[in-house]
C-alpha cells in the first residue's frame, strides 16, 4: 500500500496513551486516531516532541505505527518522528518507520554532538537516501540545542528525498516567513509549537501546522475559515482557543496536560505520563478545568 505523503494542513502530534500503570495503551490509542480523522484532520505524526516518544521502546514504537497506520487507513499521512544522536540511528528509525507503515519522518538533527552546518547537510542527505522514506527537517532549538539558519534549511530542501520542514525556532512566523521564501515553492514548510502563531504562520505561506492533539475539531474551522478567505471569523476562533494552546506549552507538564484534556473528552482512558514527564498538580489541573469550562468541553 502506498500512503500520502502530502504533507499540508492539520497534522496533529498524536500523544501516547499509557495505561494507570505505565503500560503502552493501544484501545486509546486507537480511539485518539479515530478522534483525529473524525475532526477532519489532514494526517497524524507520532513520536513529535508531544509524543513522550523519549520514553518509547523500539517494540512500542514499532507497535504504535502499527496501530496508527491501520486506524487511520490509507489516505492520510503518517508522519514518524525521528530523534536520533546520530546517523546510523536515525536511519535505522527511518527505515523501521517505513517498514511499519509510516509515510514520511520529521528528523531532528544530531543534538549530543552539536553538529556544524557541512555536517547537518551530509546527516539529512544520509538519512533521505538510505532511510526509505521522505524526509521533513525538524527546526526545534529550544529542544535540540542545534540552530539552523535560513540559509541552511534553503540548502538543506534541495537535497533529494528532503520535502518539507517544520519550524518551531522562535520568533516562529518570522522565521517561517524568511524560510517560506528561501526554498522552492513545492518545499512544504510548516508551522509546529502547539499552533501558538497559526494564522501568522499561514498569512506567510506555510503549508501547514502540527499541534497537539486534544483539539483538531476546535482548531478544524478556524483553518477552514482562513482558506475560505474569512480572517475575521479564523481570529475569533483562533482567539478562543488560545488560552487553552498556551497551556499546552509549559515546560514538563505539556505531556499531562494533553492527557487530562483528552481524558476529560473521553478519548483516552489515563493521564499518565513516563518519567522524566511529570502529572501536572492540583492547581494546574484547576486552572485548565477553568479554561476547559469556558470552551464548553464538560
């Protein structure tokens, strides 16, 4: 089966539901897919930086693709993360992305030993020829510790097998913007950090974003909106949700909170998160009950 790997509009970042006890849960996962294609999305990606794939063996990775690609059938995307230390890792992750179903992978670059620009370029030219599979480059300094400038990504989208990347280097839209009009038109550029800067990302031509995913079917019509020329209506959506795409954000309690929103939407069954990822408390917990409350999600 040959699977899409046009990479535009909502790809959201699949969490990884675990069981009370912290085993891999796939009946959530599976209804968490469901969740997504009902919602209208363009395409999952599993083992993103909201997938608590750091926690992940290579059984469960293997395990996940497995139940994503099935659920979702064959006409979206599924993008596979890829966080390796270095290059025979990441195509070994590649080549096992593919050969469970995967139809692209979003790669980080090196991040231990903090490569220079040549390096970067022969890392992603190794791992798009070798790795089977199409290749978005991850833009994730704040994650990585790598920097790569726009002249870089531009050399970096004329590799063969290198299609698309995700920005998520802050200021984002400027960047995306400056990124969007250094490559060539067919180089899909998309938008990450939980859709904080959505509508300035697409007003400066990105071909897509890639939240979380605890709201697609709230995100779902403010994208719809925008194409259909209306901002107006995009930014009143957009406006209405950005409490809860801020609290989304925080720093080693973004994994919880997925969770407990999806637990709270009956999409899966537990909030719980693998070490080093910690539940968020009580009055976190509180403060999104609140910002839940005021979206009208019960």
């Amino acid at each position: 089966m040959t699977r899409s790997s046009d990479l535009r509009g909502l790809i959201p970042v699949l969490a990884t539901p675990f069981s009370a006890d912290g085993e891999l849960d796939l009946d959530s996962l599976r209804r968490l897919v469901d969740f997504q294609v009902a919602a209208g999305v363009d395409g999952v990606a599993v083992f993103g930086f909201a997938s608590e794939g750091f926690a992940l063996t290579a059984a469960e990775r293997a395990a996940i693709l497995d139940a994503v690609t099935a659920a979702v059938g064959p006409d979206l995307p599924v993008v596979a993360g890829v966080a390796a230390t270095g290059t025979a890792d990441a195509v070994e992750q590649s080549r096992r992305a593919a050969d469970h179903g995967a139809s692209a992978v979003m790669v980080v670059p090196p991040y231990m030993v903090k490569p220079g620009p040549g390096q970067i370029v022969d890392f992603y030219a190794s791992v798009a020829r070798d790795g089977g599979l199409p290749v978005m480059v991850q833009d994730a300094p704040g994650s990585t510790g790598v920097t790569m400038p726009v002249s870089l990504i531009a050399d970096l989208s004329k590799l063969d097998g290198v299609t698309s990347v995700k920005v998520e280097a802050p200021p984002t839209a400027p960047k995306l913007g400056a990124v969007v009009d250094a490559v060539a038109p067919d180089f899909l550029v998309l938008g990450g950090q939980n859709a904080l800067f959505l509508l300035e990302e697409y007003r400066l031509g990105a071909a897509g974003t890639m939240p979380a995913c605890e709201f697609p079917d709230l995100l779902r019509p403010v994208l719809d909106a925008w194409a259909a020329g209306d901002a107006v209506s995009a930014r009143a959506g957009f406006n209405r949700l950005l409490p809860l795409v801020r609290f989304g954000l925080q720093p080693g309690i973004a994994w919880s909170v997925h969770k407990h929103v999806l637990v709270r939407r009956g999409v899966i069954d537990s909030p719980a998160v693998r070490p080093p990822a910690v539940d968020a408390g009580a009055g976190t917990l509180a403060a999104l009950a609140d910002i839940l409350d005021d979206l009208g999600i019960r």
